[in-house]
C-alpha cells in the first residue's frame, strides 16, 4: 500500500482481520474479547484494556533510567469509521510522554507528537487491528489494543442500499471507478429517463439508451463491482407519466430501459405538479409499476417523493394510500427532505421520516421495524435550492440515525456536487466546507 504523509505521521500498509461490520470490539490483555457489559455510549468509545507489549513486536529499547518512568498507557481512542478513512484520538497518557505511535501489529503505521490521527486510503468492509502507544526516550508504554471493521459492506438481498445520484448530462460528472476506489461507494443512481418524444424513454429526454455516454458509465460501474440504480422523472423535463396514454404503455418504456441497462432497482422520482400532484397520472404510473414488478421480480421498485417536515403531503398520502389500493408492491417509499423551509436539517430530516413511517404503518398496518425498512432518506449535499445547509457532520448523523433504525436506502443528489466551493447553489460543488467525495464517502459508510 502506497505511503501518505499526513503531517502527524506516516501512514504505510495495513493487515486485514475478520470481524463484523462497522464494529469496534476492546481486546483484553490476553487478545479475547472484552466482555464487560457497556453502554451504548460506551460502545462508540470502548474501553480497550492495556495488552503487554510482544516482545517479538517491539524493537530493542534503552534501558529504564531511575528517574525517568515509561509513559502510561494511552486513554481509549475514539474512533470515526467510515468506507475508507478511520479517525483515532486518544487522551494524553501520565508521566513523561514524547509522542505517540500507531501499530498494526509489528508495522508501525504512524508516529507523532499529537493525539490523533487520521488514516485514509483503506479498502471498504474490511477489518483491522489497531494499537496506540506513548513513548519517550526510555521506550513505549504498554498498547492500547483496537479491533475495528470499516465500512461499506456490499449490500447483499435484505440489506440497506447506500447510493448517490449521478447525472451525466449536469454538473461536472466525476469519473466514476475513481469515486469508487476513493469513498467505497457500490451503487450509483443514474438521473433521469425522461420522454424522448411521446412514451419513447432517453437520457435527459435526448440521449440514446444503447452507445451513449450513459451505457458506458453504467458498463464502467458493474466492471468495478458496483451496480445501478435508474431514475425516471425528477423536478424538469418533459417525463413519461404524462406522455404516455395507459398503464401497459408506461410498463412497456420502463421496459425497455431495464432491457437495455439490467439496474438493481428502478427509483420513480415523483415530485412535481405533473405527476405527484395530478391523480390520473398517479394511477397511471402505479398500474405500470404493477406490471413491472410482475414481469421482473428480481428488480426493486423505488418512489422518491417530496415531503414535508411533518411527513409526506395530501399528495404524497394519496401516492401511499393508492399503492396499497392498487395492490402495487412497492419496495422502498423515499423521501427528499430539503426544499422545505428546513432551518435545522438533521431535526427536520427525522421528523419528515417519522412522518413517512407513520404513514406506512397506518396505511398498510406494517410494524415500526417493517416501515423503517421500507423506508428511504434522499438528501441534499451541502446549500439547498433554497439555502439550506446540510454538513458533512449533518449527514452523518442523518447516516447514523438511519442505519440506527434500519432504513432500507439512503441516497443523496449528487455526487456531482460531492466537492467543496464557497457558500453557494451550483451544479459542481456543495457550497460548504468539506474534502472531495465526503458526502459519497459518508453515504457508503451506510
């Protein structure tokens, strides 16, 4: 693995372990693991016990002097695990301490005179053991021992869906096997199929489906191992609901863009006056998505509403209460909470959920748990169309709540924007303070 100097330390290579995901297991001196009952406080912070240094690990060491004592061991660290990125920070050992030193194992990883480190560049769902020591002229303190598993787990059949949406025809697209390698991301969700002339579905309303630039981003995705999700729709343009004169003519175009891409999930993104707010063509497009479930039942069904901070609206209602009348299948209800008036984003962001999840289980009598899992948040990256903001750490918390609650997708638009500029609404950045691809890096960590 390539080095990276980090200003704090260097960074080299890092050995693989096989622990479960997302996880940070305290080791005991001996190398169980620690069994001590823990909060859940305690649990994003353990207390890793002290594990006497392996000889056969250490290099040789001046001996102890009388008046200088070794370091004590370093507090816990606290760490912040994402697909490919953790965050160590330790508290300042007792005694004389010269810095600080991180190992995997016998490698060192990186050494300092702070108390954090960041180490980038590692592979999605992998595990790792990390151990943090103080040293000083006479020689290291006894390890602080870490087990931990990063992010961005493949989703297998069941599992949650971390995707971003990516638009070819706006915004700077980014390579996308780049972004990939960068943040861990596995699923892109390709915007928008819309009419290319009457019920014919095209790229932006334009672009062929076969030989374009969007085939072969899509080709270029599952080579890397990733997979697509198609949405259809969106806020402009002129969309197929309209166009199209009957339900079994909108399943036929949906159709033909599953034929020609094989996507995991088809995502119907229904959010203005021409489709959400007009009966007919809601009914329209929930026949034809019957019928598309019928006829491809390997393929997920995805509606991406607007809501309110309370919940969908008497739209968005009608939407949930006619696919349960209808009988149409629906795999995943999501919401975009933003374009709302919102002023706090994470506060405004759970209650539009929690709206969407009582909606659920009135409509179609489900359990809290079988909600959230039908359930989907799809947010803004950085300033809003109406300037509202949502950080970084604004969406990690909306991140964490949702994998807390066992939400079955979390996406945000787009990964076009996923890059830092001064505060502003523009296609090819977010407005905020952020590092390139962070918004993808914290959605993969889903």
């Amino acid at each position: 693995m390539r080095r990276v100097d980090l200003g704090i330390g260097v960074v080299a290579g890092i050995v693989a372990g096989g622990i479960g995901a997302g996880t940070v297991v305290a080791l005991t001196a001996d190398g169980r693991e620690d069994k001590e009952p823990r909060s859940a406080a305690a649990s994003q912070t353990p207390e890793a016990t002290e594990a006497e240094p392996f000889a056969a690990e250490q290099p040789a060491l001046p001996k102890q002097s009388k008046k200088t004592r070794l370091p004590a061991v370093p507090a816990v660290p606290v760490t912040d695990i994402d697909a490919s990125t953790v965050a160590l920070r330790w508290g300042s050992s007792g005694g004389n301490v010269t810095g600080y030193r991180v190992y995997d194992g016998t490698k060192l990883l990186a050494a300092g005179n702070g108390n954090k480190l960041e180490i980038k560049g590692l592979k999605a769902c992998r595990s790792y053991r990390l151990e943090v020591v103080a040293f000083n002229a006479q020689g290291e303190s006894k390890r602080r021992t870490l087990q931990l598993k990063t992010r961005g787990c493949t989703p297998s059949a069941g599992n949650p869906t971390a995707t971003a949406y990516l638009h070819l025809g706006w915004g700077r697209p980014p390579e996308v096997k780049t972004v990939m390698r960068e943040t861990g991301i596995r699923s892109f969700t390709m915007a928008f199929v819309l009419s290319g002339g009457g019920c014919d579905p095209a790229w932006d309303g334009s672009r062929p489906l076969r030989g374009g630039v969007d085939a072969r981003t899509i080709a270029d995705i599952k080579e890397a191992g990733g997979s697509v999700q198609i949405s259809f729709g969106g806020w402009s343009g002129r969309k197929l609901g309209p166009a199209c004169s009957s339900p079994e003519e909108y399943a036929a175009a949906v159709q033909k863009v599953i034929d020609a891409h094989g996507p995991a999930a088809v995502d119907f993104d229904m959010e203005n006056d021409d489709e959400l707010k007009d009966a007919a063509v809601q009914d329209r497009i929930l026949r034809g998505l019957k019928i598309v479930k019928r006829d491809n039942p390997g393929i997920k069904v995805v509606i991406t509403m607007s809501t309110g901070k309370d919940g969908p609206d008497t739209w968005g209602l009608r939407l949930i209460r006619q696919a349960k009348a209808l009988g149409v299948d629906v795999d995943n209800y999501t919401i975009m909470p933003f374009n709302f008036n919102g002023s706090d984003l994470y506060a405004d962001t759970v209650g539009a959920a929690e709206g969407l999840k009582r909606a659920l289980t009135s409509t179609w009598g489900w359990s809290d748990r079988t909600a959230y899992s039908r359930m989907g948040i799809s947010g803004m990256n950085g300033h809003s169309d109406q300037k509202e903001v949502t950080t970084p750490a604004t969406w990690k918390a909306i991140r964490d709540w949702s994998s807390a609650r066992g939400l079955g997708r979390l996406a945000f638009w787009s990964v076009n924007r996923d890059r830092p500029c001064p505060g502003d609404v523009v296609s090819t950045c977010s407005g905020v303070d952020q590092t390139p691809w962070q918004f993808t890096r914290i959605t993969a960590g889903f």
